[in-house]
C-alpha cells in the first residue's frame, strides 16, 4: 500500500514538475499532439521535458524549430523510468 502511494505522488510531482520546467516562450506556442501519422521536420530540439519515474506511458514534451525557423511544441507518450526487471 505504501509503495503504491509512494508512486502516485511521484507520477503527481513529475507532471507538476514538467509542466513548471516549461521554457516560457514555449507556453506561448500551441501544445500539437504527436501521433504515428504526424510529420515531424525537427532542425533543431530546444527542450525536452524529463521522463518521470514511473512504470506506466506518461506524457513528455519536446520543443523544437523546423527547417523553416517555426517552433513547435509536441506532446508524446514515453515509458517511463521506473521499471525494474527481475
């Protein structure tokens, strides 16, 4: 049970603590939802959010300009960083 508590308040802190590490002139730009379909013309990566310290998909961010100068913001699911094998 306390395991179980320990990792909801970690998963809660770590998207509380992505969303406060946002650069700011990145909330500014519309937050696009990645999917296997969308085209992605990354030139350069500004940001990356951390991956949380969870066992399940969690959300992450990435911030970067095109080959044409535009930023973006994207929005993908990762795996998170707490699985232990064994």
């Amino acid at each position: 049970m306390k395991a179980a508590l320990l990792m909801i308040a970690i998963t809660g802190f770590s998207a509380s603590a992505m969303a406060a590490t946002l650069p700011d002139a990145s909330s500014k730009i519309p937050v696009e939802q990645y999917t296997y379909s969308t085209p992605l013309d990354i030139a350069k990566v500004v940001w990356m959010s951390t991956i949380p310290i969870s066992c399940d998909v969690v959300p992450a961010r990435m911030d970067y300009i095109d080959s044409k100068g535009k930023e973006h913001l994207i929005e993908y699911q990762v795996m998170g960083n707490g699985c232990v094998d064994g």
